[in-house]
C-alpha cells in the first residue's frame, strides 16, 4: 500500500506536495533506507525556494531603485536582501506545501529563521542610501555621517542578538535559560563599561540636538577649535595651534557649547580714527559717506542697526565708530569683503581732505 493509500486509511488527506511527488514514478521506493518520497519532497522545495529567490532578487531592487541611485552599496544589499528574502518566502510557503514530514519542516522553519536575519542584516546597508535620497542637497554632513554610522552599528548589533535567540528557538534550545544567562551578563558588561555606555548616550545627545557638526568652530569649556569628527566614544576638535584634542562625548552632554558656526550673521566694529583739526562738516559727511558705503555693500545687512558715528573726542583724535553686520559665512569672503571696505573708507576720507591720526605726529596747542 502506498503512502497516498495509507492516508486515506488514516482519514487524512495528502497534502499537495505528496500529491505532486505521487506522479513521479519510484516515488514509493527508499534510498539508503530513507522513502525517495522525501528526498523528492525536498529536491522540489530547494528547487520552489531557488527560483523564488532569483524572483525576489529582481524584484525587490527595482522597487527601491530611488533609494539606491548612485549607491553601489545600496545596491548590492538590496540584491543580497531580496535573495535572502526570496529563501525566506520559499520557506514559509514550502510548510504549507508539505505537512507529515517532521525532519523537513523544522528544517524549513529553521532555514526561514536564518533567512530573515540574513535579509535584515543585508538591508541595513540601505540606511545611508535612504538618508542621502531624503536629504535636500544630497550630500551628507560629518553628524549625518556619524549618525547613520551608529544607526547601522547599533542595527547589526540587535539582529544579531535576536537572531541568536530566534536561531536558537528554532534548534529547539530553552530560552528561558539562554535570556536569563544573557541578562547577567549583560549586567556585568554594563558595570564594567560604565564610561563607555556613557560616552555613548553623549554621542547619542549631540547627534540628536545637533549643538554642532563638522566644521563648526566651537568653544567647549576650556577648549576651542574646529570640529573635525564626532565619533561613539570621542569627539576630535582641532585647535587654532593645530593640535588635536579628544574630548569624551559624555562631557559633551553637561557642557555649554558656544557654537561659532551657528551665527546668523558676523558682527564688526571698526574705528577710524581722524586727525583732531579736522573740519567738523567734512567729519560728518564722511561718517554719512561711509553709513552709504555700508547701506550698498552687497555682503551687508540689518542696514538700520548699522550706523558710522563720531564715537570719542580724544586729545590727539576723533574716533569714527561703526557698527557692520556681514552677511556671510565664510571667513576668506569676510576677509575680502573688509579688505574692499576699508578700501573705499581709504577714497572717501582722501575725497573730503581727512587725514588719519598718526601717533607720531604731535598737534600745536
């Protein structure tokens, strides 16, 4: 009596892989002692599973193909996730197809288990494509950088982890024992990584409030510079003397930063200071002369807070002072636009016949 017959004696009806491997011929025999029914069962399975793959290994790329433009990164972990989904699908569908061979279905269930991580451990490497596709220009910063860095690091830590305990689920280990022999020694790691963990949440702290990024001139404490890396643990500032210090990111979250880079705008305040017999009238249209010159320079702003004044009589000179605010944000052009500035301060002054004060010179009572 065959299989199928010894099914419908039983009252169960065969499922629809052992209706598929009846109408093979030699199915009913046995290979080295084991039924050629399952060696055909899981021949068609590995078959079903590697076409579903290659599928999936099509698919799922042309679905995210907006999020991996000019990614090649993104586009090999999308062909390597969606094949890794493909043996998962197979899997899950294969134990609908067979349903009285024990061996093979818990070697589905656990060939699906590990599918999955894979495939999730695979797309991780799709966060930085899908961080550049939704943002503005494109082109990410240092924080973005360190953010989907820790992102992905953090993400391939827990897969890891949960795929250890799904794997092991599926092998038929007791979690019960394996969660708690996990929870003490993750306890004494934390004790013994206290300083890290701590550094940790302060990186956490700066890439999620953002206080600066790289590039930025801050002042930290005691400690000034430009920002050149914010990394898990540290943050790398480099100083004007060109040194290098590496502040602990968990100092980071109980410091005031005061971020140069943050300004809206870069306030100056020069003086000219003029000689003491100069003609008063020629003094005033030289300060509405040069209030002009800052109204129409095209790097300027807040025009009605910026003035040119007489600031201070003094025994020897009169102290022109001026209030400018720049709008720029680089110093190379702030330098160059103060240079065209004093340049046209410089005409204006020889136009009206003033001479600046010159210590060397001594005024007759």
């Amino acid at each position: 009596m065959n299989t199928r017959e010894n099914d419908i004696t039983n009252g169960q009806t065969p499922s629809d892989m052992q209706r598929l491997v009846e109408l093979i011929p030699g199915h009913d025999k046995e290979v080295l002692g084991i039924s050629a029914e399952s060696f055909l069962s899981a021949a068609i399975l590995l078959i079903f599973i590697l076409i579903v793959r290659e599928i999936t290994g099509i698919i799922i790329p042309k679905i995210f193909s907006n999020i991996s433009v000019g990614s090649d990164v993104a586009k090999a972990a999308l062909v390597g996730s969606g094949k890794a989904l493909g043996v998962a699908g197979g899997c899950w569908a294969g134990l609908y197809l067979i349903e009285d061979m024990e061996w093979l279905t818990s070697s589905l269930q656990l060939l699906m288990v590990v599918a999955i991580v894979v495939t999730a451990f695979r797309f991780v490497g799709v966060i930085h494509a899908f961080v550049m596709w939704t943002d503005d220009d494109g082109v990410l910063d240092g924080s973005q950088k360190t953010v989907v860095s820790a992102a992905e690091s953090i993400m391939r830590f827990l897969i890891v982890i949960f795929g250890m305990v799904f794997i092991a689920d599926a092998l038929g280990f007791d979690l019960t024992t394996m969660v708690a022999g996990l929870g003490i020694t993750g306890l004494a790691l934390a004790l013994a990584a206290q300083d890290t963990i701590s550094n940790i949440f302060g990186a956490t702290t700066v890439l999620l409030d953002r206080p600066f990024q790289v590039g930025d001139w801050v002042v930290i404490g005691s400690v000034e510079g430009e920002v050149m890396q914010i990394g898990l643990r540290t943050t790398l500032i480099r100083t004007s003397l060109d040194t290098v210090i590496t502040m602990p990111n968990a100092n980071l979250a109980n410091t005031p930063v005061e971020n140069w880079g943050k300004r809206r705008f870069r306030r100056w305040q020069p003086i000219f200071k003029l000689d003491i017999n100069s003609d008063p009238i020629k003094v005033s249209e030289f300060c509405e002369g040069v209030a002009e010159i800052i109204a129409a320079h095209e790097k300027t702003m807040k025009e009605e807070d910026s003035f040119a004044r007489v600031s201070t009589l003094g025994p020897d000179a009169i102290d022109i002072g001026c209030n400018i605010y720049w709008d720029i944000n680089s110093g190379k052009v702030e330098r160059e636009a103060r240079d065209g500035f004093l340049i046209l301060v410089m005409e204006l002054a020889k136009t009206h016949g003033l001479n600046f004060h010159d210590n060397r010179r001594r005024h007759s009572a």
